[in-house]
C-alpha cells in the first residue's frame, strides 16, 4: 500500500526524508485549527510555503493533500480512504509535537519517525558522566562538529501517488501583519541560499554589525523546513573560509536549544534555573514603550521596529532589546518572549524560549548577570548610526553615531529613555 507523508515544518522536496524512498507516496499537509493560534505572520508565510510546495510535487506528478482538522483524526482518516500501511513524519521536540508522535503511535498506525528538523537530532550526543542533554553550549558545540552526521535524503525527480485522491483546497493566503516580510516556500528559499553562499565568507566579520545586515536571513525557511539544517551545515563545512565556520558554530546554537528544549520541554514557561526566576515586574506602560519601539534608546527603539516592520530582527538587535526588557527594566521575559513570537516569522519554540532565557539569566547562559549596556552596544555595533536611521525615521537628520545619545542634542523631539521611567535610566547616561 502507499505510505503517508504527513508533512509538519519540513515544507520542501529537498533531501526530505518523508518523501525518499520508492512506493507510492500520500503527501500530506494537515490544517490544524490550533494553526489559527500561529500569528498573522507565520500563517502567511506557511501558506506561502505550502502553495509552493503543492506547485513543486505537482510538477513531480505528484500533488500535497490538504485536509482540515485534528492532524492525527485526519492521518487516520487518509490512511483507511487510502488504503496506506504506514505513516512517516519528522520526529520534533515541542510539547505539541511530542504528544502528535503519541497520538500516531496510539492510532496503531505503522509509524515511522525520521530526523531532519535539526542536524543533530535531540539526544543524539550526550555529556559524558551522564545526564539526557547539553546544560553549556562549548561543550555541546564541541561533541556536535565532531559527529557524523546522517548522509542527506535524496530528493525525488517523481512522485508516485495513488490516483483519485481529493486533493482539497488551499485557503486563501491570509494577510500578514508585517508590511516587509519574506515570502516562504522552498523555491524562495533556494534562491537566497544560492546567493548567501557567496556571502558566507563575509559572515565572520559581519554579523555583528547591526547596518551590514550580512546575516542569511534563512531562519524562517528553517523554522519552516524549506531548507534542511543538515544541507545549510554540510555547505558550510565544505567551505572552510572563517565565514562559514562561524556560521556552523550559529546552527549548532539551533541544534542545541532543541536538545535543550526535548529535555526540558516547559521551555517556554518555566525558567530552568527557578532561582534567578523572580523579582521581575509588571509594569504595562514600560512594556508598552518597549513593545511599541519609543523607549527614548534608539538603538532598541529600531529592533523593536524593525521586528514590525519585517516579522524579523538581527540577532545583536535581539540581544540589546531582550536585555533592556528584562535587565534594566526587570519585567518578566515570558511576556517579552510572547511580543517576538507574535512577530516573529522565524518563531518558534526552542530558539525563541532558549534565547529568552539566556538573556533573562534563568536559562544557560554562563554569565547569567552579564549586563547589556544598550549605548555601548550601539556605539560597537552600529558605528555610524545607520541602522537606527533605517528604522526611526523621527532621527533621519541626526548624522553619524550621535543619533545613540539623542537627549544630548538640543532641540530635538525624541522621547526621553522611557519617559516614565527617567529616574531608572541614568545608567543609560554611563
Ligand atoms: P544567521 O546569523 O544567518 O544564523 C544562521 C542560523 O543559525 C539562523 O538562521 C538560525 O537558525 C541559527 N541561529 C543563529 N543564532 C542563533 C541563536 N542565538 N540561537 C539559535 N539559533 C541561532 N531564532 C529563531 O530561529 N527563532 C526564534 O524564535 C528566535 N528568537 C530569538 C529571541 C531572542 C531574544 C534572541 C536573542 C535570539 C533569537 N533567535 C531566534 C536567534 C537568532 O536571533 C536568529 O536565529 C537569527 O537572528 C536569524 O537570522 P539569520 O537567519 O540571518 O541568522
């Protein structure tokens, strides 16, 4: 009998591990109502991503089913209309995906489960003297670019696919939220990774500095599967510029909040280290500053635009804005965390409550009292101001770096740092 695909955040063709194989293949894709609870971002780029696929299978004669409702009610459902014997999915860490496995399994459905939303899959290397997953970073790194990885899937040139299945409908594409957001799907995908790989070399150097903007921007296609973190690492490691090795040593971080995330699964609510978890407050007028990118501190005034704006913020961005949300104004990085998943194409579970916490100090973070002083930061990472122009019109006219340090200009009418808050932010002076 044919076997079902059923499709999860691996939207692509490419070394697919669900769709290698011979047989006749069911790829399907099903329309989970508790999607409605992704944001307006993610459901737009997921719909992207999934025309695109149906348009790739369909020129590989073959096609992606659509249903709606509970993804293993309808697994079961196709697999008796089809007559399938198996079902193979992409095994995944989050709690909702864990119990998905659960529930397949329990459906007496013959199962099976293949790696490929990370390199590594979770729990693949452990620390020695025991323990299920990597607590600290360089040692996970370490044992990581030392294991072989799995040889990659080959991609199908045809799909064979039983005939007279409905196929169902695609929705319409949903609005978005985000006015400069990428498009998904795979074909888009391929066309950055082709171009991000002669800017590799660069990424060393780069991607720290906040206007460059020479970062791959490929985290959405990852977070959605349209490329494979184990083609992303095999390209990196056939190019030994320092470039692509800093850029490994990046999707080792990814790897490793999976592994952290598959051990330790209330990642996204519960800090690991309870201890440092407390004395956060709850103040609305603060956060709403932060949230609404008029902090009175540009450099995290343009990250919080910018993450509006493009459903995407840089990396150092990200850093300066969580830390100035739970160091220096002390309020929870739960809430923080909901804001950039709201926003966020790339959002998802381990990378975002992995980073969260280790800004906050309740997760790995060696360091957990490190202090991000936001000016300082600005100064180093954005040495001319140019990313703040970018995404703070109300500064255009303030020339190079003094557009971090506003309040010393005269005459100009931009929020103090957080005007509510003057009295706490002479730091900010330092
Ligand atoms: P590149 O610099 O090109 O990096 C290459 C890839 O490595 C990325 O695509 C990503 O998959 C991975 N990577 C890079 N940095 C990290 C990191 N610190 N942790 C884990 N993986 C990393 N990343 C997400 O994918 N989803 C999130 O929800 C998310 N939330 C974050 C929240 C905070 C507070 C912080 C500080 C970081 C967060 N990151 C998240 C990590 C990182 O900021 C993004 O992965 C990166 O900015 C994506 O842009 P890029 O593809 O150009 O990255």
């Amino acid at each position: 009998g044919a076997r079902i695909a059923l499709l999860t955040r691996d939207l692509r063709i490419h070394d697919n591990p669900l769709l290698s194989g011979d047989g006749e293949i069911v790829p399907l894709f099903v329309l989970d109502p508790r999607l409605a609870g992704l944001s307006a971002n993610r459901q737009r780029f997921l719909h992207q991503c999934l025309a695109d696929l149906r348009n790739t299978l369909r020129e590989r004669g073959g096609d992606l089913v659509i249903r709606e409702g509970d993804p293993v009610a309808e697994t079961v459902r196709l697999a008796r209309e089809v007559d399938a014997t198996e079902v193979w999915v992409a095994g995944d860490v989050t709690d909702y995906a864990q119990r998905r496995e659960r529930r397949l399994r329990e459906a007496r459905l013959d199962l099976t489960v293949t790696p490929g939303v990370t390199v590594l899959p979770a729990g693949a290397v452990r620390p020695g003297g025991g323990g299920d997953s990597y607590r600290v970073f360089t040692p996970y790194w370490k044992a990581w670019e030392k294991t072989r990885w799995r040889v990659p899937a080959a991609t199908p040139r045809k799909i064979a696919m039983p005939d007279s299945i409905a196929a169902g409908t695609l929705p319409e594409l949903p609005a978005g939220d985000s006015p400069d957001a990428i498009p998904g799907g795979e074909t888009e995908a391929r066309r950055r990774l082709r171009s991000w790989m002669r800017e590799i070399s660069r990424y060393d150097d780069e991607h720290d500095d906040l206007a460059a903007d020479n970062t791959s921007r490929l985290s959405a296609y990852l977070r959605f599967g349209c490329l494979s973190p184990l083609e992303l690492a095999l390209a990196a490691k056939a190019d030994d510029s320092p470039g692509a090795q800093a850029y490994l040593r990046q999707l080792a971080w990814r790897d490793f909040y999976y592994q952290v995330t598959a051990a330790f699964p209330k990642i996204s609510t519960e800090a690991m280290r309870p201890k440092a978890d407390t004395g956060w407050r709850y103040d609305e007028d603060a956060f709403q500053h932060w949230q609404d990118g008029l902090t009175g501190v540009p450099v995290v005034d343009a990250g919080m635009r910018q993450l509006r704006a493009e459903g995407w913020m840089h990396n150092r961005a990200r850093l300066i804005t969580a830390a100035f949300l739970t160091k220096h104004l002390g309020i929870d990085w739960r809430l923080g965390l909901q804001w950039f998943f709201r926003w966020l194409i790339d959002g998802d579970v381990p990378n975002n409550s992995g980073n969260w916490q280790w800004t906050a100090g309740t997760g790995n973070d060696t360091r957990p009292y490190r202090k991000f002083n936001p000016i300082r930061q600005a100064q180093r990472f954005d040495p001319q101001g140019d990313y703040v122009r970018r995404y703070v019109p109300e500064l255009k006219g303030v020339d190079g770096v003094a557009v971090h340090q506003p309040w010393r200009l005269p005459g100009l009418d931009y929020p103090g740092p957080l005007e509510s808050h003057r009295d706490e932010a002479v730091w900010l002076r330092a």
